[in-house]
C-alpha cells in the first residue's frame, strides 16, 4: 500500500538529533521528501545522510532559528528541491536545569529566543509556502507548557508561549486551510533532555515511578502521534495541544526535579 505521505514534502527545524531527528526518520520511512536544519553542519551531514540511507529523497542546511533570514532561506531552498512544502515540524529547542534564582538574563533569553522566537521564524518564514488547504504545521512542546517545574522556570516561559502561538495561528490560519497543533512529549529515553533533567539511574527511575504507564517513552511514541496528526484522519483537529507522555502531567511529582539542583 502506497503511503499518503509519499512524495509529500516535510521541513523539520531541529531534525538532525533526538526527537525530531526522529520524527524526520519517521517520516523518511513513509515515503516523504525531508529538509532539516540546525545550527550545526556536520549534525546536518550526518541526519541527511541518515535519511537518503532509509530511502528519503533527503536535503538540509545549517540555519539558526534565532536568525529569520537563513530559517527562510532554508525554506526557499527546500521548496526549490522538492517543490511545495506540505508538513512544517518546528523542533527546535533549548533547555538546561537551574533554578530562578541563578537563571542569567543571557540564558533566559537564550530559550526564549529558541523556542518561541525561534518557533516564530520557522511558522512566519513557512506560511508563503503553507498558504494552501491540506498543509500542517507540528509544534513540538513539552509538559512545562501547563505544568510548573522547578528548576524550568525558563522553559516553562518558552513553552507556554509555543502553545498560545500554536492557538493563535490556528485560529488565524484556519481559513487558509493550514492546520496548527502542539505535540508534547514527555520523558522520552535516551534524548538530550532526559539525560539533562534527571542525570543519573537514581534519578531516571524516580522519573519512570512517576509516569502512570511506568516507563519512558520512545521516539516512535511522538513520531507516531505527529504521522496521525499530519494525515488525513486528522483533517478536523487544529489548535491542540496534545501530550504524548504516558500520563506525566497527570501526577504533580515531576516537579521535584528541582531536588537534582545543588543548594
């Protein structure tokens, strides 16, 4: 069976590591033509070759999303590669554990530029691209988005502002056809984040009895839930924001991360 998704073209800012890379190869395997940027040339190299190795007609660039002009002209260099751009994945992300009080303004500001002004280049430098019913635009969050965490207060900041840029753009994008939605992991194994958030195997499986489900999540867990979002048996759903995280906003006890912070 031929996949929908095949000849379909996906952008995926972040896609050369962890979660989004994952969400890149996902859609690799189904048959999509894949772009992906991050800042470094070599991870980039690397995810798209990784990519062409699955099957992918594959391309990227080294962009900053901090820096609208090269976020769209890795836009422009995509649809002149693979035509019209139908799936926009805006990953990219900056995290770190730390506690208020010793947040600097260079590392608060630092997130926010990634996450929320950065997710603002990538959806502002799309919508010529977009512009077009069918075409989805997946914002990948996190719990911090409506759970308060300690040590996070710079992240919490940042994804709440990715999940009301989510709301607002699907309301004001809807009737261009383009649908808006927040995909929200939770703990997901052996990523960049987790192994910075709960950085030892005491911490891990303090992490893991707090998930309902009892485990961590996988990439195939996300990338499965952005395929669905992406397709047609989503075509009614815009402006959520939906978790994928094994019940972990449910329970309170992810807040004391904090207690992995010194004194």
């Amino acid at each position: 069976m031929v996949s929908q998704f095949a000849g379909k073209t996906v952008f995926v800012s972040g896609g050369t590591s962890g979660i989004n890379l994952g969400i890149a190869q996902h859609f690799a395997r189904e048959g999509a033509n894949v772009f992906v940027i991050s800042r470094d040339s070599a991870k980039v190299e690397a995810a798209v070759a990784g990519l062409r190795a699955l099957g992918a007609q594959a391309d990227g660039l080294s962009a900053d999303v901090r820096q609208f002009d090269q976020v769209k002209g890795a836009l422009d260099q995509c649809a002149q590669t693979f035509g019209p751009i139908d799936i926009l994945v805006s990953g990219a992300a900056g995290n770190f554990l730390a506690k208020a009080e010793n947040i600097s303004s260079n590392g608060f500001r630092a997130v926010m530029e990634i996450d929320v002004l950065g997710t603002h280049h990538v959806m502002s430098a799309a919508f010529p691209h977009l512009r077009k019913p069918g075409a989805c635009i997946l914002n990948i969050s996190a719990p911090q988005g409506s759970v308060a965490m300690v040590g996070q207060a710079h992240v919490c900041a940042a994804k709440s502002g990715i999940d009301m840029l989510t709301r607002a753009l699907a309301l004001e994008w809807g009737p261009y056809g383009i649908r808006v939605n927040s995909v929200s992991p939770g703990p997901i194994a052996d990523t960049e984040g987790q192994k910075r958030l709960v950085p030892n195997p005491a911490a891990v499986q303090e992490r893991i009895d707090a998930i309902p489900l009892r485990r961590m999540g996988s990439l195939t867990d996300v990338s499965d839930l952005c395929l669905f979002l992406a397709s047609d048996k989503a075509a009614y759903i815009t402006g959520t924001v939906i978790p994928v995280d094994g019940g972990t906003t449910l329970n309170p006890t992810p807040t004391r991360m904090g207690q992995f912070l010194e004194d």
